[in-house]
C-alpha cells in the first residue's frame, strides 16, 4: 500500500480513547505490534523474510538460495548422520573422481594416482569378468626413457610368481638375457660367430587329441606360412600364384626325402630344389620351363639365409632343445640388424617365432605371455605383421597374452599408407588389444595417439605430462592413472642406462 495509507493504518491501531481500560490498551498494543511485523515483512525482498512466524504459503516462496543467516545451514553447523554406499553408487554419485578399480586379483603394478590406492593387473582373471574385455593382448607405448621397457620386464618377472610362463621370440638389445638368466630360464643368443642354430622346419609336438594325418596337415601348412613370409620380405612384394605353387612342390619333396632319412627338412634344402631342374621333374602337368622359371627369384630369395648374412644360424639342425617348463625363454637377435636395414633381423624373428610356435601351439600348455619388445622395427614388413595377427586373433584360445612394446602410436601408421595391407594390419593389432598403455608421448604426437587411442581432451593432456614410471591406463574403455613401482632388485636388472652413468 502507498505510505500515506500504511501510516494511517498504523496511527489508527495506536490510537485510544482516554477512558479506555488497561486491558483494551494492552490488545491495542499487540495489534499495533502484529500490524508492524507484517508491514516489515511485506516492505523486505523474499530472500530477508526469516521470522518463524511466515506463512507456509509464503515460506514456500523463498528462493532456491535458501534462507539466510543462522537457520540457512551454511553457517557450518549443519549435522547429518553417516550414510555407508559402494564403490559402484558412489561412482555414479559423484562422477570423475576415481575409477573403482580392477579388483584385488592379479599382479602388482604400483600405486593408483586418482585412487590412492594399489593397482593390480591380470588378463587371464579379467577376462570374461570385466565388460568390455574381449581378448588378453596388450600395447604399451611411450617415448625413451619413461620405463615402458622396464614395465614390460616387472609383469613379465611378477607373472612368474602366478605360474605364467614367458616367452621374448625377439630381443633386438639382448635385454631380456639377464631376466631369463635370473628366472632360472633359457636364451638363445644368435649371430656371426655363435654356436646357437635354430631350424624354423622343425615339426613341433602333436598334441594330444589330434590325429596324425590333421597334424601333418597342420605342419605342412605352417611350413608354407614360414616360406611364403620369408620370400615376401626378402623380395618386398606379395608371391605370384606359380611361386605359391613352386614352393608347394619344393617343399613336399625335400621333406620326403627328409622323412625316409629320418632327419628334419632345412632351409637349404628347399632352396637348392626351387634352383635345380628337380622341382620339374617333381610337378608333372606343368608346362615344362615355367615353374623353373617362377622359382628362380624364390631361390634367390632364400639364398640370403643360407650364403648370405644369416648363413648358419636358420640352415642347420637345433643346437638347442625347447623346454616347456623353462619359466622364460628369450632369443637374443642383439648380433643382427644395423641401424639401416632391420630386413635381417625381421628374417630371423620370423624363423624364431616360428621355431616356437612348438609350444605356443599347445593349448595344454598352460598361459602364456609373448612379448614382442622394440616391435616399432617391424611395423614396416607385411610377412611378420601377418604372422602377428594370426597369433593375436588365436589368443584366446590358445591362452596366451601378447604385448607389443613401441615408441611412438606413429609407428603403427608407418606400417604403411592409408588403405593398403600394412597399415589395415597394424591397425588391426591395436583393435586387438584391450589393454592400452601409454606413456608421455611428445607435443606432435598428440594428435595422432588421440585419434587412434580415442582419448579425451583431459587424457591427451594428462599424456602430455606424464612423469617418469607414470602410465595412462586404458583398459577395456576404463582410464587409470598409474605409477609403477619397482623392487630395488627389480630396479638392479631392468636398468637400461648403466653406460650413460658409468
């Protein structure tokens, strides 16, 4: 109401007669004191009506700020009682603080950041329990320096403890020696001037259930695999149908030579068949002079591991016997492979790997780590991405967890160029595994590890700034920031700069 009135109202409650009683002044008083309340109340905003006495019509105004002064609860007397929730509810009560975890089942791999709490790791037990974890392989990449090698080696020394065994078919820096040696495993260390000898035509045990005619169908077909990605790499291109068939016939020769001897077929062997006129004599129904013709550059092609710089080391008989209850078995390729042309040592990984597949191929034998450690110097040659896959795809069902160790998620795109076999390949091997780990990665390769990691704008920042021992976790669509934590004896072993600071 205007002023002029409110006064008027007010003089009118105050006013008396002079013969009024005491207990009419006192009534008239009161009046006078409710009237002024209620004109205080109304005159004041919303937010500034505090007596206890308001309307619950008009207390149910107030704005969503609450009251204020002492009965707004933010005077820090607020008490509520205590409330008990899981991990599960409270992560969809307060978002993006911390992941809950992987379990308490698995390997110890250091300290959780978010968390502050232990991190454990283990394919094999989050396999089938965990959404989203469809296969045990895994990927680990991280600039030089910042531990990824020295990660690869504490699970692979930790997954001893649970009855794992390991398996390294290719060592580039001889590295993984002294863990092979320490674990009470074996190494096989090859190059000029070595006694070890490995021949990838060695036909591995049948296992048990399995009929000899299937596995000698079985063999005869890992064999071709074997030759065909020798030639391919060699020759850098992919065989011609009349070479598939050259080697077919070359190879079904000299093993029936080899059996009636009782020996094993070698390498040379099938490369001295493609270069005679045996091979002719061997495929009736060819027209006589193309198939010698075809198998000219394959012989060629073998000839490198037979005279050329890998003379010896793939052209003989084993020098060594596989065991399959070694804890560890790594081949040390440190001899082989200059700077410029990894071809050499690529050949040799692929004979190594298939020199064991003997034991990779038994599914009886128990779980299984690979681990294809400097695996950027291969990214460039299609045979052994090939040879990879067909191992990623079958891992589960013949229990082994594959780890690639790279520098740069770059190296995965330099596998070739956009559409062609490499790169759809090498593309294929990331798909494949559901546990990523990354660690610092430089400014320019932002880019590309978030486009094909599928990082957030945070976690791509987070890579950015990652410390030394310190990982992004990305496992099964969960990200986990973790510090790995090494024994003093593990620390003792897995040092890799002890000539930077000797």
């Amino acid at each position: 109401m205007p002023p002029t009135s409110r006064v008027r109202a007010t003089a009118s409650l105050l006013y008396t007669p002079r013969k009024t009683d005491r207990r009419a002044r006192r009534m008239a008083r009161e009046q006078f004191t409710t009237a002024r309340e209620q004109a205080r109340n109304a005159s004041r905003p919303l937010a500034r009506r505090t007596s206890p006495g308001i309307d619950p019509d008009l207390r149910a105004t107030y704005p969503p700020a609450g009251r204020p002064g002492p009965a707004s609860a933010r005077g820090g007397n607020l008490k509520l009682p205590a409330h008990r929730m899981t991990t599960a509810v409270a992560a969809g009560a307060y978002p993006f603080l911390a992941e809950g975890g992987l379990g308490a089942q698995g390997i110890y791999v250091g300290h959780d950041v978010h968390a502050e709490g232990a991190f454990v790791f283990d394919p094999f037990a989050l396999y089938g329990k965990l959404d989203g974890f469809t296969n045990p392989n895994m990927l680990i990449a991280g600039i030089i320096g910042m531990g990824k090698s020295a990660l690869a080696k504490s699970l692979a020394v930790r997954a001893v403890a649970f009855g794992y065994r390991i398996y390294v078919p290719c060592d580039p820096k001889g590295e993984w020696s002294v863990v092979a040696r320490e674990l009470g495993g074996q190494t096989i260390a090859l190059g000029p001037g070595l006694p070890g000898r490995l021949n990838p035509l060695d036909a591995p045990a049948r296992p048990g259930g399995v009929s000899e005619e299937d596995w000698r169908t079985e063999v005869r077909k890992r064999r071709l695999l074997l030759l065909g990605s020798l030639a391919k790499t060699v020759l850098r291109r992919e065989l011609h149908p009349m070479e598939h068939t050259a080697l077919d016939v070359a190879l079904d020769q000299v093993v029936s030579h080899a059996e009636a001897s009782g020996t094993a077929p070698l390498l040379g062997q099938v490369a001295h068949v493609l270069g005679s006129s045996e091979l002719l004599d061997a495929s009736p129904g060819e027209v006589p002079g193309r198939l010698g013709h075809a198998a000219e550059d394959l012989a060629h092609a073998l000839r490198r591991l037979v005279h050329g710089d890998l003379a010896g080391l793939f052209d003989a008989p084993s020098t060594v016997a596989f065991d399959p209850s070694a804890p560890m078995l790594s081949i040390d390729l440190s001899r082989l492979g200059g700077a410029g042309d990894d071809t050499a040592l690529v050949l040799a990984m692929t004979c190594a790997s298939a020199w064991m597949e003997s034991a990779l191929a038994d599914p009886e034998a128990g779980r299984r780590w690979v681990i294809y450690d400097e695996a950027w110097r291969v990214m460039r040659h299609t045979a052994l991405l090939e040879r990879m896959q067909s191992q990623w795809k079958l891992s589960r069902g013949l229990g082994i967890a594959n780890m690639m160790v790279i520098h740069r998620l770059s190296d995965l795109l330099a596998a070739g160029d956009e559409g062609s076999r490499g790169r759809a390949l090498a593309e294929g091997l990331l798909t494949d595994c559901s546990t990523r780990i990354i660690y610092r990665q430089e400014a320019d390769q932002l880019r590309s590890a978030a486009t094909l990691l599928g990082l957030t704008s945070v976690e791509a920042q987070a890579v950015s700034a990652l410390t030394k021992g310190r990982g992004l976790w990305k496992v099964a669509g969960r990200s986990f920031i973790t510090q790995h934590l090494l024994h003093p004896r593990e620390r003792e072993l897995f040092d890799t700069d002890t000539r930077m600071s000797s």
